[in-house]
C-alpha cells in the first residue's frame, strides 16, 4: 500500500493511496470547479489538436455543480463543446426519454440544452429498446465508444452499494455495457424520485467495468457523510466484486475529488 502526500494548502489535501489520487477539497463546490477546470481545458487542448474531446458523463446529484461550471465556461470564457462527444454510464430500464425521471432528461436540463455539444454528438444508454434487442443495443454502445476513440475522461459518482455507474457487487472486472439487476440499497436510495419502491425500476442498462477502465482519466466526485464510509472501503480496502468501485484501484489515472465529509472516513496515512 503506497501512501504519499503530494500537496496540501488550505483548500486542498492530495494523497496517493493502492493508486488513487485522493484529493480533499474545502468544498464540493472546489471540488466541482477543479474537475470542470480541467475538462474544459481538456476540451481545449484536444481541440487545439484538431480532436475530439470524448467525455463519459455521469448523473445523479453529485456531478450536477460541475455541469453547471461547466456551462458557465462555456458562457463567460467561451469555451467552445462543439467537438465534444459524450457518452452517459447509464439508464434506468425500461425508461421513456421525457420520464421525470430519465437520465436524458436529466442530462438535457443540467448540460445539453445550455452548451452547443450538438445533439449527434450525445449518447445515453436508450431505456426503450425492447427487451429483446437490448443485448445488441449494449453491442453497439460499445462499438460506438470504440469509434469514437475510447473515452478521454470518465466522470463518476459513486452509490452506496460501491456501485460506478450501475456496476452493483458481483460485476466483474472486464463487465461491458449490458441490461443489469439493480440492488435493493440503489432502488431504495432512488425510491423517492419514482413515488416509492413499488414504481422503482428492477432493471438498468449500464456501462461495465471494463467500458469504464478503459477510459483515459477517470475522475470520481463523492459529497458527504453519507459516501464516507463507501469511499473509504473503495479506496482503501481490496480489490472485490463486492465493491465494485475498488477495481477503479487498477486504473493508472484515476483521481477521487472529495469533500472533507466524504473523506472522514478515509485514513490518510
Ligand atoms: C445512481 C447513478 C450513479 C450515481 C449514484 C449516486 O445510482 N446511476 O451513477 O453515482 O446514483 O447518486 P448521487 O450522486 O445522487 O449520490
């Protein structure tokens, strides 16, 4: 186990521990800003060589300050996302697109409708294909990714399960895109959006493990008391199917942005 601090200022404490950046911030709002900081300026630079920048987005309320810093860049320090692609984790299953619920509504009201990443250019796993399609559905997500030359930084949150995306324990390391059971935590956690358990979808459709490993960057947000105790197992403890978001310890530039809740679990040394 390698544990080395790297930095530290008032804002900002960084360590290195199994192979993941932990960088602590005096806020999720820092945190927020730092990992939006430098998708933009990767956004610029892959522009800059003539690129794509191939974003892997993810949902839920965590990553919700980094879109809104990111549409302010684009707005106040034109930042330009026409050569952005992105690619969503997930999609609850089955799920219609204009659903109060959906991961693309979601995703249109706290990005896509306020940025210029044209609408070609967008992916999010499709909650409408019919069951019998969707193995070939996860096929060609898949395909598309690989088309689109891999994913240059993958965005994280992180459920109480350990889960990334929908990856619940038991997935495995080298999991692709596919239709997944969801756990009772995660159902239970989602259960106030859908108006209770019974209206919670079973069924997911989300990258795998392995989709997410093979990204460029991965960058995990995780905010709060509540995501301590998990954090703290996915950084510090081994590697399991259990906790999926431990496999993230084999992963050569992945970096966890946390507030000091979400890391006081952690142990730092
Ligand atoms: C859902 C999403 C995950 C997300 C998790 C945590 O399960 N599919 O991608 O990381 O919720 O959500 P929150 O950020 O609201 O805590």
């Amino acid at each position: 186990m390698l544990t080395q601090p790297t930095e530290k200022d008032d804002n900002l404490v960084q360590w290195i521990r199994n192979g993941i950046a932990v960088r602590v911030f005096g806020s999720d709002v820092d945190a927020s800003q730092s990992v939006a900081s430098e998708i933009a300026a990767l956004i610029r630079q892959r522009a800059a060589e003539g690129e794509s920048c191939v974003l892997g987005l993810a949902t839920g309320s965590t990553p919700v300050r980094v879109y809104r810093e990111l549409i302010r860049i684009h707005r106040e320090e034109n930042l330009s996302m026409k050569h952005v692609v992105t690619f969503n984790l997930d999609e609850y299953f089955p799920m219609q697109p204009d659903a109060a619920q959906s991961y693309v509504r979601f995703m249109n009201e706290q990005l896509f409708d306020h940025v210029d990443i044209p609408r070609s250019s967008i992916h999010i796993p499709d909650g409408t294909i019919g069951r019998d399609g969707v193995d070939e559905y996860c096929q060609q997500y898949e395909d598309a990714i690989n088309v689109a030359g891999g994913i240059d930084l993958q965005l994280l949150g992180i459920g109480r399960t350990g889960h990334v995306g929908f990856n619940e324990p038991g997935s495995e390391v080298d999991s692709a895109t596919r239709l997944v059971e969801l756990c009772d935590i995660t159902r239970s956690d989602a259960a106030n959006d859908f108006g209770g358990l019974d209206n919670t979808p079973e069924l997911a459709i989300t990258m795998g493990v392995g989709t997410i490993l093979r990204s460029r960057r991965i960058r995990l947000l995780a905010f709060g008391q509540h995501k301590s105790a998990i954090v703290a197992r996915s950084v510090q403890g081994e590697i399991t199917d259990s906790v999926p978001a431990t496999y993230l310890q084999g992963h050569d530039d992945v970096q966890f942005a946390l507030d000091s809740a979400a890391a006081s679990t952690l142990d730092p040394k």
